[in-house]
C-alpha cells in the first residue's frame, strides 16, 4: 500500500515521517525525505521533530544518524524551546534509558551546549535532577546513574558547555561543591577540566567553591568526633582545596570571606583554622616557583584525565605525586 509523505495520523498528528522514526525505520526515513517529506516539519499536538522523536530513545540512533546526514535542523527547538539535544537529555533517567550516543551523535552534529528551553532549562539541569536522583537510592542503581551523569557531562564539556553558571540552581559545580563527598569523583573531574570554582558570571560575590567548601565542612563536622566519617570528609575537602588553589596562579577569595568556628570541637576546629590560615596566606603572598610550575605544568595537561597524563611523564614519582594532587596527601602544601 502506497502512503503519502504528506499524510498525518488523525489522532497524533504525526506525519509519515514521524512514524518511520518511531518506528526506527531509516531507510524509511531516507526514501520519505527523498520523495519531498519535510525533514523539519513538526506535529500539530507536541510540537516534536522527526529529529525530537529520534533522539529520545536509544533504540533510535540509526534514523537519528540518518536525519542529521539527510540535512535536519540541529537546532531547532519546539514550542517549550526544547530542542533534539534537550530532548535526549529529558527522556534520558540513566538507568533503563541510556541516551549517551544520541548525545555524543548530536553534539558532533553541532548541537548548541548553550540551548535553554522557556522554562529557563539548561544542559546540566537534567544531570543536576538525576544526581538529586541518586539520594537514598538503591546502590547499583546510584552507581549507574553517576556513571550516565559523568560520562554526559564529559560529552557537554568537551563541546563547550560552562557548569558553573548562573543561577546556582542550574550550575553542576555549584551542586557537586555543596555535596562533595557524594559526588567527589564528578567534582574532580569538573575541577581537572577547567570548570570555575565561582560563577562564571559574577565571580565569588555569588558563590564560590572555597566559602562552599569550608561552609560544608564546618556543618557536616559541628558535634562530630574524629571516626571515620570525619577522616574521609576532610580528605575529600583538603584534595579539592587543593584542586582549586592548582587551578590558576593567582586565587579569587569572596570578598570579606571568613569562617564561624566557635560551634566545632577542638580537634576539628584547628585542623579547619590551620586550612583556613593557609589559604588565606596564598591570597596574599606571591606564588612560590613551586607552586607557578605546578598550575603551569596543570593547565598545559588539560583536560582531563590529568592523573595519567602525569604519569606519563619523565619525572621523579615525588614530584609526580605533587603535580597530580595526590588524595591521600594533605592538602596544606599547597594552601
């Protein structure tokens, strides 16, 4: 039986060309597009792209590499200003719908990392819902989703996506700051990259990783001894204090920044004052050569994985230790 390209669904509204994608027939799709079928045309009811439908499921990817070869509008956003990109991300829940090569295929494809939908939804605000996602979750479950989480957010990353925007609530390092110890590895990842430590956009006024950083750690350990718990969470702290004080010569401090320690314990009190003291020692004193050839050295290795980048290097495992931040070293070497 002969179907028009130019026929619609009477319910859906769906065209010949979006039931071919539905139904994840690409040669479908190609000999639709070849007879005339509009290759950007949009249901009545929703909106959506046949480039929409396609990126939405994994099981898709064939008529989404054939759409992008046959000419579709990347970028082309729906009604809610949602483009295909958005829409991978929005159908994606990291466990029983992996999108990742659908959004590794549209970002090649030139998909704009800066696409916001009406709502003000951002690239990283799906990322950011998924790891809230994970809070008491089933622990094979969490292990998955911080691993779509992660390698997404690599994707975006590497095609110029800025996770340390404004608002704090759509900024992946705001979130992954104010949770470090349960998100520490994306965090590294974030900081090893080239992420900011402070809004890209008003600098430490708004926020910034260092006042976030001691702010946490001053609520998490207020009644706390020093067990386990504590061991780990300063750990983690001093290794991305140490991160963001590597990350550039020079260190941007908010304003006034200072910290409430009278409600700590002694043991834990000093060890937050002598942190905190160090820091603000490398604000104001120049850089020593060490730590010029450090940031150097760091920067010119990026992105990331830096850690094996380093190991790659001709150099004593000492100053390969130094150089790669190593987490079971104390951070106070450096701030």
């Amino acid at each position: 039986m002969c179907v028009s390209v130019f026929s619609k669904d009477p319910i859906t509204y769906y065209t010949s060309l979006h039931i071919a994608v539905m139904r994840n027939k690409p040669d479908m799709v190609e000999l639709l597009v070849q007879e005339g079928a509009d290759i950007n045309r949009r249901d009545r009811v929703h909106e959506s792209s046949p480039l929409d439908l396609a990126s939405e499921e994994p099981e898709r990817l064939p008529c989404l590499k054939r759409l992008l070869e046959l000419g579709a509008d990347v970028n082309a956003a729906d009604k809610h200003g949602k483009t295909a990109l958005l829409h991978a991300l929005a159908s994606s829940d990291g466990v029983q719908i992996h999108n990742t090569e659908n959004i590794r295929l549209l970002l090649e494809g030139g998909a704009n990392v800066k696409a916001t939908t009406k709502d003000g939804d951002s690239v990283f605000s799906y990322i950011i819902f998924l790891l809230g996602e994970t809070v008491g979750g089933d622990e094979e479950e969490v292990r998955t989703i911080k691993s779509f989480c992660f390698q997404v957010t690599q994707l975006l990353m590497t095609h110029g996506a800025n996770p340390s925007a404004c608002p704090t609530y759509e900024s992946l390092t705001h979130l992954c700051l104010k949770n470090f110890r349960l998100h520490f590895p994306l965090l590294r990842f974030l900081l090893e990259f080239g992420a900011s430590y402070n809004c890209t956009l008003h600098g430490p006024s708004c926020w910034s990783g260092f006042s976030i950083i001691f702010e946490q750690l001053c609520s998490h350990l207020s009644g706390s001894e020093d067990d386990a718990f504590s061991v780990d969470l300063f750990q983690k702290a001093e290794t991305v204090l140490e991160l963001m004080a590597s990350s550039s010569q020079t260190i941007k401090l908010p304003i006034n920044f200072e910290i409430n320690l009278s409600h700590l314990s002694g043991f834990h009190r000093k060890r937050i004052s002598d942190l905190f003291t160090s820091l603000k020692q490398l604000e104001h004193s120049p850089p020593t050569l060490k730590q010029l050839c450090r940031v150097s050295l760091r920067q010119h290795l990026r992105p990331w994985p830096i850690d094996e980048k380093v190991k790659a290097l001709p150099l004593p495992n000492l100053l390969k230790k130094y150089l790669r931040i190593d987490p079971s070293s104390s951070a106070e070497a450096a701030v």
